[in-house]
C-alpha cells in the first residue's frame, strides 16, 4: 500500500499562532518595563551627577576652611600684638598719672649734644584722626576707639596742651551721611566730650557698592581744621581702602601741600588688615604707605600697634 506523501511546514497556523502570542507578549513586556528602565537610567544620570556636585563641594569646603584657618591664625597675632602694646599704654598712663607735674613743666634749653631720648615732650599738640568707618572696618572699628583713646589719654599726661579733632568719613554712595567730625577740642577742658565722641564711633550699617572709599573727604575735613600755629600739627589717616582711583593723585598732591605750608606737619597713616582688606589681598596697603611718605610721618600696619607709632610721631619736638 502506498503512502501518501508528507511535507513539513514550519509555517502552518498553529505555529504561527504560537509565533504572533509569543511577539505580542514580549511587545507587551516591553511596554510594562520601558517606564522602569527610563527612571533607572535618568536615577544613574542624576546620581552621577550629584556626585559631581559633592567633590566640588567638598573642594569648596576644603578651601574654605584652610582660609579660615589662615585668617583666625592672623587675627590671633594681631589680638595678641594689641593686648601687649594695649598693656604697655596703660603701663605708660600709670607712669604718666604718677609724674604730671614734672612733665609738664615749661622747657629749658637743653645741650647742643642732647639725644632725642633726652628731648622734652612738646609744648602743644593738635592732633586729628581721620577714620574710615565704612561697613568693611566693623572688625577693628572697637579696638581703633579703644586705642584712640588711650592716645589722647596718654597725651593729655604728658603735652601741658593738647587739642584732639576727628573726621569719620564712610562712602557717598550708601546714601548716609558721609562725614562726622569733632572739631579740634582741647583735651584739658573737655576730655569727656572727645571720649565720648571715640566712643559712639561705629561702622556703617550699609556697605558701599565699591572697594574703594571717600578718603579725599575724610582728609579734606582733617585738614580744614584751624590748627594753632604754635602747635605740632599731626593727622593720622586709619581705614582699609584706598581712595577712589580719581582721587588718589589728589590726596597725595593735597598731604605734600599740607605739610609743606608748615614744617611742625604730618599726616601719619595706620592700615588696617581687616577681613575685607585680604580678601582684596591687601592692594590699598600701599597707598596708605605712600600717604604717610608724602605726609612726612609714620606707617603702620595693625591697630594695636597704633598707640606706639602715633605717640613716637607726635610728642618728640
């Protein structure tokens, strides 16, 4: 018996069928996990990226704390620098408080071949501080009026007469008055005054918009004040910027004119290395160098070295 012939199909219905359900359920799948597998890479993407982030932060932070390191280093030296010189005034008061009557004796010739050592304190002084009391000298602002105090205190012991002028300035453009000014008052009669003066001396509340201050307006009014003729004539420039770059020929130009009208001038400068100075890596330090060179008289670097620079350059005739 023969037979009939067979032929293998792999393309009969039933296998197609098999074929169609099997692709339709892996589309389905499909479907079902796209949404997971986008999250999962767009989770990978932001991951990465936030550990991006945290190395830069911790990079930022690393830096940040070596500066504060640095800084907290710099103004312990200079807390430490003031305490001392802050003692040794008041070592000088003491002093001062227990001889005034021999001080302040009229003077005598004294001999051709004398040293400064042995030279009397001079007769009269009119002493004025010009202080930048910007928004950026808030750090030092408390020890400049300790230590300005302590001067005029010290002086009025040691000078028969001193008069004592301040001219606080800060910067136009905070919309704040930019000047307060003590007229020249004598120490004798009405010490409270120039002390409580020195005492409510404070920072601007408002910051200005540039680094750079109104120093020519603080010097301007420090050299407007009617010195007495007869007097040693002393200004002391205290800030931690320089004046405004249209006005920095100007102020040197107007301290060499000062001084030059009277040789009993000076105009001494102290600059303060406040946080904002460093920041702006201590660029107006020079310029408050050049002001005392112009001005004939002493430079100085920090506040509590203040007392000794300012005495040194005021009471040797």
């Amino acid at each position: 018996m023969r037979r009939p012939p067979r032929e293998l199909s792999i393309f009969s219905m039933s296998a197609l069928d098999v074929l169609a359900t099997a692709t339709g359920v892996f589309v389905l799948l499909l479907v079902l996990v796209m949404p997971y597998y986008r999250k999962s890479f767009d989770a990978n993407a932001e991951i990465a990226a936030r550990r991006v982030s945290t190395s830069e932060i911790r990079a930022k932070v690393t830096t940040t704390e070596e500066t504060a390191v640095r800084y907290r280093g710099e103004a312990e030296a200079a807390l430490a620098e003031a305490e001392r010189l802050n003692r040794a005034a008041a070592a000088l008061e003491r002093e001062a408080a227990a001889r005034p009557a021999v001080l302040a004796k009229p003077r005598v010739p004294q001999p051709a071949a004398e040293t400064q050592a042995d030279r009397q304190v001079v007769d009269a002084i009119d002493l004025v501080f010009a202080i930048d009391t910007t928004a950026s000298m808030g750090p030092a602002i408390r020890e400049l009026a300790s230590s300005m105090a302590s001067i005029v205190r010290i002086l009025q012991r040691l000078v028969p007469s001193v008069r004592i002028g301040v001219a606080a300035y800060s910067d136009r453009d905070t919309g704040l008055p930019p000047l307060q000014v003590l007229p020249l008052t004598s120490a004798e009669r009405d010490l409270p005054r120039v002390l409580a003066f020195l005492a409510a001396l404070h920072e601007s509340p408002i910051g200005s918009q540039t680094i750079e201050e109104d120093v020519h307006l603080g010097l301007g009014a420090a050299m407007d004040m009617p010195f007495r003729a007869n007097a040693l004539q002393s200004i002391v420039l205290i800030g931690d910027a320089q004046a405004h770059p249209e006005y920095i020929e100007d102020t040197l130009h107007q301290t060499r004119a000062f001084v030059f009208a009277n040789e009993r001038r000076s105009v001494s400068a102290l600059f303060a290395t406040t946080p904002s100075a460093m920041r702006d890596g201590l660029r107006s330090r020079r310029y408050f160098a050049a002001v005392a060179e112009a001005g004939r008289g002493s430079f100085s670097d920090f506040a509590g070295s203040m007392i000794a620079a300012v005495l040194l350059s005021v009471i040797v005739d």
